[in-house]
C-alpha cells in the first residue's frame, strides 16, 4: 500500500488525476483505510460528502438533487436508514415509492457517486421516535440501547435485512457497487454514560454484530470515542478540527457538519452563514481530515407523521445547501463548490503526508503538506475575529477574520473561506398560480363554495372506546397509531354536592405531559393549550359552567412528534396524566382516578376521510355556509395543478393546525398560528466567531411554518384533491397556492478577492493564474433562460444585501452601463472588478462591484 502511495506521487499530475476520478468497478472495489484516509483501490481518497434522506424527497426528485450534489463537488451521498419507515408492523416490510431505499443508491450510483450507508438502526435525524418503530416498545423485557437481549435480537435481525438487500443487489463497492462504508449505532456516545457499565458490553456486541455481516467496508460509529477496532470512530458537530479518531491507525472523518439547523413549530428559522460553513470545512482539512459530510446537503420534508422532536416542524429545510424544494441555496453551494473545487487541487499533497504545523500569531496558523515529489498545499488560518497580515514563506498575506486561505501551490492563494465569489440568489413564491376546479380563473386563493366539509365528532364515537381506572399516559395507550387520544368523563351534579352549584362558575384544571391539549365541555369548546420544543408539558385552567344532572368532560390530547434523542428517550411520555380537577367555593375535587373512557385516533381517520378512492362521498356537506373558525372539521376541495415544472407549495395562511392529504399523500402537519419570539433575530448575522444553533435566527413574530411543500409528483393533470383536518379552527379559503422561482441574481466581488475558482489553473497547464484577478460572475438558474435586467450596478464602495444594495460614498458612473453591455441578452456573463473596465472613483481605496440582475426564459 505504501508502495502505491509513493509510485502516484511521481506520477504526472493529469495521471493522478485520472486514477483519482475513476468510476465504479463491475469487479468490485478494495474499500480499506489507514491513519490518512480511506483507501479505494490502494489510493488514498479525499472524499466530499453530502447528507440526502430519500424519504425527505420523492424517486422523481432523486436524479436532480444527486446531479446536484455531483455538480457541487460532492463524492458521495450520505443517507441514514429509518426502520420504523420501512417495519411498521413488526415482520411487515415496506420498500416502496419514497421507501425504496435500493432504487436511491442505484440513482446514486448512476450518478457516478459513493455511498455511506448509515444502518444505526437508531438513527435521531429529527426523525419520530428516533426511527425506532412503536412496536419495538411493547416487547417484553425490551430496554433500548442497551446489553438487552431482547433489542439486540430485534436490532441484529433489521440490521442483516438492510445488508442482505444491499448485497442481493450487489450494492457495496467490494460487490462494484457504490457503498463504501456503513454506520453502526448513532451518537450513542453522547448519553452512553446513562446506561452504565451495560454501555460498553453493548457496544462492543454492536461492533462484533456488524462485521460479522461482511460487507467487505469500513463501519464506522460517530460520537464513539471508544469504538473499537476496526471501527472507525467520527466526529459530529458544527466544528471538528480538534477532532482526533481514537487510534493512530484511523483515519480523521466527520461523519456531520451541520449545514445549518433545524426548525421547530413555535420557533424562529436557523441559518448559517456560508463564510462559517466554508471555514469550519477549511478548518477541517487544515488539520488533518479527509473525510466530511454535510448534515444535510438537502433537508427536504418530513411527510406525514415522520417528523420527531417533539415539535419539530414539516420543513427539514436545515438551510442546506440545496433548499427544501430541491432549488440551489445561493451563495452556499457555489461557495462550497468553490471550495471543493479547491480542495481536490490540494488532493496530491493531502493524501500522501501529515500536515506541517506553524504559528503566524496568536490564533494564526499556517498548516503545509509537502512532499518530497514537489506536491505542496497550505492553509493559512486567522481564527481571531479581527482581519490580519501574516508573513508566510516570505510573502505577505492579507487574514480576513475567522478565515482561512488555502493555497494549493503553497504561494498564490486561490480561495478564502469569507471572500464569497459565487453568485447569490433570491427565491420569491408567486401566487395566482392555481387555477380552481370548475373555473378557468387563476386564484391565490380558493373560494368558499369549491369546499365541502365533515365535522369530527367532540368525544367519543367509535365502537372500540374502552374505559380504564384512572388516566393514561398516551404512548403507551395509542402506540402512535394516530396523534389524537380522547380521555372523556362523565359525571352528574345534584344537590349532594352542595360546593358544585350548575350554573356557577367552576375552575377546570388539567396537567398534561403535552404535546397538545383541546378541551370539551359538554360538547362546547372551552380552550386549548400546547407545549414548545423546549417543555412539552401543558397546564391549563378555565372556567366554565356547568349543567345541572349529566356533565361530560371531553380532552383530546395530540403528539406533534415523539421524543427522538437522549438517554431514554423511548420512555417519554405524553398526554393527560393528571392531575384533572374541579374547583368551586374552595373546594377542590380530583377527577383523576375515577373511571375515563378513551378512544383512539379520530373517527374520520378510521373513515380514511384523506383517501380520494374513499366511500365517505356521500358524507361531505356542501352548505351555502362553510364553517370556520371551529374545531375539528374535515375540508375538501378539488384543484388544478399549478402550470410549469416549478416546486408547488401551499401558503396555509388562515389555519389553525392539522394535517393536509394531496390526492391521499399526507404532505404533514402545518401549524401557521404558531409564531416564533417577537426577539432574538437580526438582519444580518456576523459570520465571525463559533456558530450556535441560536445565533443567527430570522422569521421573529412570524409563523415557524407557512409555506408547505407539494412535490410535483404528488399532483396529476386534471382535477386534485386536497383534503385538511383543522384540529384548531381556521379559514381554509384564506388558503393559497405558490410556486418557488429564483428571483434575483446578485454577486459582490472586493478586489481583494482572489479570482473565481472556475478559471484558476496550474502554471503547468499553461495559463497563468497572474493573467486573472477577481470578477463577478452570474448565471441563470436555467439553460434556456437570458439576463434580461440588471437591476442595479455599483463599483467603489457599494453597501447592502441582495435585493437593498446602495450606492456608498464613492461610485463609478459606467458602471450600470458596463455591466448591462456584458451581461444583457445572455445566460451568464462575467465582469472584470477592475479598475480598467469601470475607473478609479476613489484612489487609494479598496473598492468592490455589486450588480443585481434578473433572467427571463
């Protein structure tokens, strides 16, 4: 092995090339690793990786969001295997349509990328119930994650049933397919030390189970400081440079570099900022690393009732670099590309040696790869927050803050994580896009008279309701077989009761674990309640009167995701555990442990009132007067799928909370009354210094959640129907339709800025790099698309963001004039930053151009 390693080192530099970006063999592919790298083929790979969930899209998303990924940099797509997804019913399998885990590594291997196949089989992923299925719970004697006979039993079965099938399709590389590695368990070293000395028997048996099943890859397991050998141990996190793999013989991977975060209902959007996630993989690679992967590359949606959290929200958006819909997410996957780009010039140097390290000050530092063939790369890193100059093999560098320059010739620096060069763009949704069944007007919104409706019975309406002791805790009573379980009780008032007067007001007090309580008072809405993403627990007090003789007490209680992190996490509960009591003339009364009866899940739910081949037509009223604003009613309309190819989504502005069925496919739960905190968002966010989930927010006051995704494939020509549970109470005419489209294309380039990476290339190749200094550059988002505008044109000292830039203090007056001559009328242009195209408005002053323009097909 090392003899192959130094023979490619005296290869020319197109040979290795060619060696490095082979494609899949049919005869199979050697997957090993040493202290470097992974090693496919005896050569030492640096791999860009990128997280995409297939159930999180639709088949007919795949190709474009992997060719994508491709055309980012990526080497290998990143999926984690949900179980309960695929056993909902213990020994029942599903691999169909969004399920059909094979046909999404056969697209990606079409593709000409790898995968990592993360089996777990617990999986996290903001996913429900960890991706545990329910069933797995009611096991006798079943302890999670654990020395337990009874999970590992039920843990090994699942995990050989992925393998199996991954190996009956010849799917891992050592088969030529494209898998070259697996995961085995999940983070379990966060919380590991909960579970005791039975931890490490546990993992232990995990490793030992895994090999056992020969899939001829590496396994690794992230979070795992003491994975054993061969295990590779990962590291996940907003940041992993410091990381070190717990032997000498691994190599440094990062299994998650979250791309961003996700969001919840009642909160605010996360995002983070390109220049961070560039300097976090900069970092990364400066140190060491030769493996990483995006959490996520694409979020997409959590469909139906997968969402976990609780509370978390129907968008997995994650602000990836490709956007829920499958839309690129402008400047972060240019910016990354660019980097990747970079990256793998660096590759000859990073695979063949440990890297060098040197101080250039404090929090400055300079790591070289160097070989004796001649190969060198350096990364030059400024981790202060203020910008800098180093000296550096006897130049001069300019440090922006919280950056790092990487230089693959170890001279002439060709990327800094905080110069963004590529383009940015702006998505808008535009509405009047759907045309309303019956009418040949296009309508933002739908009116009242296409709507039909059912009303969900308050309380108890099924045949098989059944009555306990005392008050259940949900979980455990539903199996999550539906969100809902009604707790209902019934008592009479009569003159033995002389502190409980009908007609007086009565104080009704209930504690719930959450997620969502509804509260009936003999029949008549009384006032609800719902937990956060931060406490689940709900306490809610009303007055109410009551009615003299028989009195009903009807809580429906509801789940918006079950719990899918911690120690124990499969041991949290939820709903109505008491206490519930009456209190009137200072006495109060505990109606807890008196006799409930429950039902579960709703009647129209056991109606299949969501399926458009239903029987339940003759049921759907059609009054001159739809009602809103009450709870519990079911909606139907029929629609005209919006024109065109572009991303469908549903603005459910006017609604409460439920769950919405296109054509029978359950796009999730919305919830647009839930609003973010009024504070803790800015207009913009300093990318400089550590990043948090909480550190750069937007959407503050608004809904966590308005706009929900419809995939083009959930919709037909002709006539679709939609169909809406409103939990709450909402105005399903308030309803709109939008399509996702890019708006504007924006670029701003300092001349300090190194020239774009598309057109750096080595002295060796005969172009020199010196002949090229910065330039903007911007395409369409489509081939048969032209600039049709630019919007606006500044070079000197321009100041904004996309869509709000200004003119500052000193401005060229060719400027909008040279930028409409070059990029007017074509697909993409670029613009010299130059001070020869556009003037010297203020010497001695370090300017910058900002255009923004607009395409038309």
């Amino acid at each position: 092995m090392k003899r192959c390693h130094h023979l490619c080192r005296l290869l020319p530099l197109w040979l290795s090339l060619v060696i490095l970006s082979f494609s899949h063999s049919s005869y199979g592919d050697n997957v090993t690793y040493d202290h470097r790298a992974l090693v496919i083929n005896g050569v030492r790979r640096v791999l860009i990786s990128g997280s995409i969930h297939y159930p999180r899209s639709t088949p007919e998303m795949w190709p474009d969001l992997i060719q994508k990924a491709k055309d980012g940099g990526l080497d290998v797509v990143e999926t984690y295997v949900f179980w309960n997804l695929h056993e909902p019913v213990q020994g029942q399998y599903d691999f169909e349509g969004r399920k059909d885990i094979v046909k999404f590594v056969k697209t990606v291997a079409e593709a000409g990328l790898y995968v990592h196949l993360r089996i777990g089989p617990y999986v996290c992923a903001e996913w429900n119930y960890g991706g545990f299925p329910l069933w797995l719970h009611f096991i006798p004697g079943i302890k999670f994650r654990t020395d337990n006979e009874p999970f590992k039993t039920e843990m090994q079965r699942f995990t050989a049933k992925i393998v199996d099938m991954m190996k009956q399709e010849n799917l891992y590389a050592s088969q030529g397919g494209p898998i070259i590695l697996s995961q085995i368990e999940n983070e379990y070293g966060n919380i590991d030390s909960a579970y005791g000395a039975a931890a490490q028997r546990y993992i232990q048996w995990s490793a030992s189970m895994a090999l056992s099943l020969d899939t001829g890859v590496p396994w690794v397991m992230c979070q795992q400081s003491d994975a054993p050998d061969p295990i590779i141990n990962t590291c996940n996190g907003f940041y992993c440079d410091q990381f070190s793999p717990n032997s000498n013989n691994k190599p440094k991977m990062w299994t998650e570099n979250w791309s961003g975060w996700f969001l919840s209902f009642g909160g605010s959007a996360p995002y983070r900022p390109p220049q961070d996630l560039a300097f976090a993989v900069a970092r990364f690679f400066q140190r060491g690393g030769t493996f990483q992967n995006y959490y996520m590359y694409q979020g997409g949606t959590n469909f139906g009732r997968t969402t976990g959290g609780p509370f978390i929200a129907t968008s997995y958006d994650y602000d990836a670099p490709i956007d829920e819909y499958g839309l690129l997410n402008q400047p972060k996957w240019g910016h990354l590309r660019d980097l990747h780009k970079v990256i793998k010039k660096c590759e000859p140097a990073l695979i063949a040696t440990d890297p060098a390290y040197t101080s250039l000050g404090q929090n400055l530092e300079a790591h070289v790869y160097k070989t004796s063939s001649g190969a060198c790369a350096a990364f030059l890193a400024n981790i202060n927050t203020q910008d800098a100059t180093v000296k550096f093999n006897g130049k001069t560098y300019q440090l922006p803050g919280w950056s790092v320059s990487i230089l693959p010739d170890c001279k002439n620096v060709v990327y800094n994580t905080a110069q963004i060069n590529s383009q940015e763009t702006t998505s808008e949704m535009r509405y009047l896009s759907s045309i309303s069944e019956g009418t040949n007007q296009p309508l933002s919104r739908l009116s009242s008279s296409g709507w039909s409706y059912i009303k969900e019975p308050v309380g108890i309406s099924k045949a098989d309701a059944f009555t306990r002791n005392g008050l259940v805790e949900q979980i455990n009573t539903t199996a999550d077989a539906s969100d809902y379980l009604w707790y209902s009780i019934s008592f009479n008032i009569t003159m033995g009761e002389p502190w409980l007067i009908s007609g007086e007001q009565t104080l009704l007090h209930v504690e719930s674990l959450g997620h969502v309580l509804r509260a009936f008072v003999n029949g008549y809405y009384i006032g609800g309640g719902k937990g956060s993403a931060d406490n689940s627990k709900i306490s809610l007090s009303k007055l109410i009167i009551l009615d003299k003789g028989k009195n009903t007490i009807d809580l429906l209680s509801a789940t918006v995701g079950l719990q899918n992190y911690g120690a124990f996490f499969d041991l949290s509960g939820a709903g109505v555990t008491g206490p519930v009591t009456l209190s009137a003339n200072g006495v109060t009364f505990d109606l807890s442990p008196y006799v409930w009866t429950y039902q579960i899940g709703l009647k129209g739910e056991d109606m299949s009132l969501f399926d458009v081949s239903d029987d339940s037509a003759s049921l759907w009223l059609s009054d001159s007067t739809l009602p809103t604003n009450v709870p519990l009613v079911w909606y139907k309309t029929q629609f005209q799928a919006p024109a065109g190819n572009d991303p469908v989504a549903i603005d459910f502005t006017g609604m409460g909370k439920g769950e919405a069925w296109i054509n029978g496919q359950s796009i999730g739960r919305f919830w647009p009354n839930y609003t973010a905190p009024l504070s803790g968002c800015s207009d913009s966010c300093n990318y400089k210094g550590a990043y948090s989930s909480s550190k750069c927010l937007k959407k503050c006051g608004k809904p966590s959640q308005q706009l929900y995704h419809v995939p083009r494939s959930f919709l037909k020509e002709g006539a679709n129907t939609m169909v809406l549970f409103e939990e709450e109470g909402g105005d399903p005419t308030k309803i709109s339709f939008a399509t996702r489209h890019t708006g504007s294309l924006c670029a701003h380039v300092s001349e300090m800025h190194p020239a774009p990476v598309n057109f750096e290339v080595y002295p060796e190749l005969a172009v020199s790099k010196q002949k090229l200094g910065p330039m903007v550059h911007v395409t369409c988002s489509g081939p048969d698309q032209l600039i049709n505008e630019v919007k606006f044109a500044s070079f000197g000292t321009p100041q904004g963001t996309c869509g709000s830039y200004s003119h500052g203090k000193c401005s060229s007056t060719n400027a909008l004039s040279v930028v409409q001559q070059a990029c007017v009328g074509m697909n993409s242009c670029s613009v010299p930053v130059s001070t020869k195209a556009f003037g010297d408005p203020c010497r001695g002053v370090t300017k910058s151009l900002a255009i923004e323009a607009t395409c038309s097909s």
